[in-house]
C-alpha cells in the first residue's frame, strides 16, 4: 500500500489533485497485488430467485415478473444487458430458485448465459416462519462459490432480480445492523407511502417470526432469498481468489454485508459502485464504512449501477499503469507539503508612490499610485 501510494503521489500532478480516483487505484492496485494493474475478462453476475413474502403485497409487481425479466436478461433487452453490450462485459444470469423454471438454451458466443442452480422454486413466506432451512441456505453458497470458481478473469460484477427483494435487503439490513425498521423500508418498485406502511408492517412480521434469527447466516436462512444467498457464496470465493467485486445497489450490499460479517476481510476486495434511491441503502453504506462512486438516484437493481460505475474502474487502473511520474518525465516535481516556501528576492523600494500619468483613451490623464513595498 505504501508503494502504491508513493507512486500515485508521484504522478505528474499535484499531490491529490485526482480526487477520489486516486483512493480507487489505491484499491485497485491493493486488490490485485499490482502497481500496474490490469482488469481482465469482467463478469457480471446477476442472480435471480423468488420470494414468499412477495405474496403478501410488498411490491407493486407480481411474482410473474421475476422470470419474464430473465428471459428479458438473456433476450439483451435489460437496462444491464445494454451496458454489459457496450462495454465488454460478459452476462451470466443464474436461476437459484425462481418460481417458474427458466428453460435452458444453447450458449451463444458474447451473448447473456444462463446459469440453472435452483434450490426451490422461491423461497417460503418469511413473515409466519423461516424463508430457508439451513441446508439450502449453504445449498445456495455452495452454488454461488460453485459459479465464481468456474468464471475467467479477476473482476465480478454483482447484479440481481427477483420481485420482493428489497424487502431481504431491509430485513436483514434490520436485523445485522440494528437499524430501526422504518429506516429500512423504501419504495422498492414505487410503492405509495401506503403501500410502504403496509410493506413494513409485513417486514416487521418476519423479523418477529424470527426473533432467534441472529447469527449471520441464521438470520440469511430465515430472511433472505435464494439469489442473495449465492451472492453470499460468490462474494466469498471472489474474494478467496483476490478479484476486484464492483457491489451494485442496495440487495447486493446486503449481501456483502452477510459476507462480510462470515469474513470480514471480504470488504477489502470490494468497490462500492453507487449509492441508491432506496431507503435503507445509506444506512447499508454506513455499517460497510464504503463511499460509493456514484450517485445518481438510481433504484433498478440488476446491476445496472455497476455496469455503469465500471467505466472508472478502468481509467484509474488505466492511469495508475500509463501516467507518467516526474522522474520518467523530466519534470520538476512541485514543493512537498510541509516543506517551507522559499520566498522571493525583496523588490527595490519604490522611490516615490506616485509614478508618471498615463493617457486615458480620451486624452485625459489617470494617476497610478502604487503600494509601498
């Protein structure tokens, strides 16, 4: 870190003057062990499960809309497959329990993969009992860990989808974090403030059906979703295997959060890409002390956040590689912070104050008085 730092100070530039990219190619450069890193063959993941709390009214869209949205992925007509297009990245969507089983499909060169590692077909209702049982709660890790392991490259992007799942995030944003419940619950989909109301008295419920809930994973099992399980299980073998995670919005924080209280560590791979219009991400933000590089409003989810954070993941990895330093450049480096300013030669004193007139354009004259050294 230390000689990452002094050869990002030694650009020629002054000291800081690129702001916060200077703290993304400190982290980049940490993450890939690297004083000239380079980000090879990016994968956006993007998990999709559904959930039995959807049932009870916590969205304004119905479950329905969790498997046409994946076959939206993979036909290229998602707000993140368009930025995966255009920038290179390569889309995998993995089924890990939505309610109607997604076909599967011969794998086209470049295009969206689908990815079949379903535990059941949505998650039960978390608001009268456990969402999971804890065989397939690791069942999902074991997939998400599964998925990673079998990925090229040395960045994940993290993406998900599944109707209701803002309301995982919240509970267990709730629950790991001990944050008030009602600064948790937001608009998800676009719920009205009554709809919101009735999405945290629903939540409230869940969190009561499972007050015993509280040990990270227990609390996982009982509240979460199946897609955010395998972000889980992804982030810990991205992490494992020293990959850049570009964490998206408000669900797959929460489950970097889980991650991160299983292995602490796993927070030190990760760039947070945006901060989010949903309610409780803020708050998400705080608990994992991450300064997110966006912030634009955003509320889709998908990855979308991340695909279009990655842009900046590339030039600082970019400029920390090909920026010259002073040395390599021949050019004088500027005075180091803290060093004494030398001052210049004392002007020879002015023998009077009032120097000669000058003509004004009119042909008048105009005194010029200068200031005693």
């Amino acid at each position: 870190m230390q000689r990452l730092q002094s050869c990002i100070d030694n650009k020629t530039k002054p000291l800081g003057a690129l702001g916060r990219m200077e703290a993304l190619m400190l982290r980049l450069g940490c993450i890939l062990g690297s004083e000239a890193p380079v980000l090879q063959a990016p994968q956006m993941l993007v998990c999709a499960a559904d959930h039995g709390l959807a049932a009870r009214g916590v969205s304004t869209f119905s479950s329905d809309v969790t498997w046409q949205m994946v076959e939206n992925f993979l036909a290229g007509g998602t707000a993140v497959s368009v930025l995966a297009r255009q920038h290179g990245l390569q889309l995998t969507v993995a089924d890990c329990g939505v309610a109607r089983a997604i076909p599967g499909r011969e794998a086209v060169p470049g295009a969206p993969r689908l990815l079949h590692c379903r535990v059941a077909a949505g998650t039960q209702d978390a608001s009268v009992g456990p969402a999971m049982s804890t065989a397939q709660c690791a069942q999902a890790l074991t997939y998400g860990m599964a998925i990673v392991r079998d990925m090229p490259g040395n960045v994940l992007l993290l993406g998900e989808m599944g109707i209701g799942n803002t309301s995982v995030a919240s509970l267990l944003l709730a629950r790991l974090g001990g944050v008030p419940l009602a600064d948790c619950v937001g608009a998800g989909t676009g719920l009205s403030a009554a709809g919101i109301a009735r999405k945290q008295a629903v939540l409230q419920q869940a969190l009561d059906a499972n007050a015993l809930a509280r040990e990270p994973l227990d609390a996982l099992a009982a509240l979460g979703g199946f897609e955010v399980a395998t972000l889980v299980g992804a982030v810990l073998q991205a992490a494992a295997e020293r990959r850049v995670i570009l964490v998206d919005g408000f669900i797959t924080c929460s489950a970097a959060l889980v991650a991160s209280r299983l292995r602490l560590h796993v927070l030190q791979r990760c760039v947070f890409s945006h901060r989010s219009g949903e309610r409780g991400h803020g708050a998400m933000l705080g608990l994992l002390r991450a300064e997110p590089l966006l912030d634009l409003g955003l509320r889709l989810g998908e990855g979308s956040g991340a695909a279009l954070a990655w842009p900046l993941l590339e030039s600082a990895c970019r400029v920390l590689r090909e920026m010259a330093s002073f040395a390599s450049a021949g050019v004088s480096q500027g005075i180091p912070p803290g060093a004494p300013v030398p001052l210049p030669t004392a002007l020879p004193r002015a023998a009077s104050s009032h120097l000669p007139p000058v003509e004004s354009g009119d042909g008048s004259q105009i005194a010029i008085f200068a200031s005693t050294p």
